[in-house]
C-alpha cells in the first residue's frame, strides 16, 4: 500500500517575491519514496483562507503525513516545531491587508496542540545529513502558526502524523539583509527529505535534549 505525503509552502508575502517554503516544497513534488507518493500543494499568506485550503487538501487526499512549511526569515536552521498555539497576533498584513490581533484561530479549542512529529529523530536526521537543525519551542503568531494550529486542529484522531518546519531565508532574499543567516535551496530541500522519511520510519521519537533556556 503506498502512503500518502501531503507538504504545504506559502506563496511570498510582505512584498518579498519569493518563498523558499514553496521553493523547497514544489520540488519534492511527484517524489516518490519507498512505500510513499509526495503531493504539494501552495497555501495563501491570508488568515483563515489558508487553513480552509489545508483542510480540502487533506479531506481530499486523506494522507498518512502531512508536513507545513514556512519562511523564518532571521532563522540559522531547519526549525522542526513542536507546538502550537491557539492565538492570532499579527505583527504584520498578510496577503489580504488583515491583521488580527489576540484573537483565537478555533473558539473553544484547546490552548495548544503538539506536532506529531517524531520532532527529534527529525533533527537528528538533518543534523546526521550536514544540516544546521533544531527544535523550537515557538512557531509564532503570524499565518505559519494559525496553518499549524488549524492542521493539528483538523488532523486531531485522524491517525495521520502531522507538523510544521520553519526554513530560513535564501542566499538571494538575504543579500538585502547584512548579516541575516540563509540556507541553500537544495540544503532545505534535503531537510524535508530527511523529515518525510524519518516520520514515516520512525514510530517512537527519540529522547534527548532539544529545548532552551528561553
């Protein structure tokens, strides 16, 4: 039986011209694995439209994973995030001049949802490949944070692992940005790689230390 892999990237957004979320995910498109088939599918920088197109994704494909992807811009690795949390507060628009602030993305859902993500056999992984990788504690309050809250939200009993990975810039959107750590394109897609195989391998995460003093 061949399982199904469903990633997401953003479209650009803040008047950048590029996302290296989508940069990344668009080329795993058609990948195929071993027991697996990789769709993509891009998502509006938009409050509230892109969990509705998350949700006809995976009502549509019914995958066995689903993996999120967005730009950290200012990030020096591969954010594997653990948790989510039930909160909107945009410091800047998205794509349809909104901004929400201190409101909750499911009225009445709990606080928080955990990625479940093997989140560390997932870094290990990265890291093992020459990837600068780590966990994080801390997915935001922008759009990256409401698809992750609304897919954990949707995925909740479904039996399907799901989470979100946070990318840095690219080398070019860093040039304007001195100093600003990037990532190569080919370096991030080998990360979600290294992601997709380890969450479909992997059952029971592994136990060492990933978390930070603050």
């Amino acid at each position: 039986m061949t399982r199904t892999v469903l990633l997401t990237g953003f479209e650009p957004f803040n008047e950048a011209t590029i996302n290296p979320a989508w940069e990344a995910v668009r080329a795993l498109q058609g990948w195929r694995g071993e027991g697996f088939t990789v769709e993509v599918r891009q998502l509006p920088c938009v409050f509230g439209l892109a969990n509705q197109v998350v949700r006809d994704a995976v009502d549509l494909l019914k995958p066995d994973l689903v993996i999120a992807v967005g730009q950290a811009g200012g990030r020096a690795e591969l954010s594997v995030e653990r948790v989510a949390i039930n909160v909107d507060d945009a410091a800047i628009l998205d794509n349809a001049g909104q901004q929400p602030v201190d409101r909750t993305i499911v009225d009445g859902g709990p606080a928080a949802y955990f990625a479940t993500l093997p989140i560390k056999a997932i870094v290990r992984e990265m890291r093992a490949r020459g990837l600068v990788a780590g966990v994080s504690q801390t997915a935001g309050t922008f759009v990256c944070n409401h698809v992750f809250y609304g897919l954990m939200h949707h995925m909740a009993g479904a039996g399907a692992r799901a989470g979100f990975i946070h990318v840095p810039y690219l080398p070019e959107q860093a040039l304007a940005f001195p100093g600003m750590p990037s990532m190569a394109l080919e370096d991030i897609v080998e990360g979600l790689r290294a992601a997709v195989e380890v969450a479909l391998a992997v059952e029971a995460d592994v136990v060492e230390v990933g978390g930070a003093t603050h």
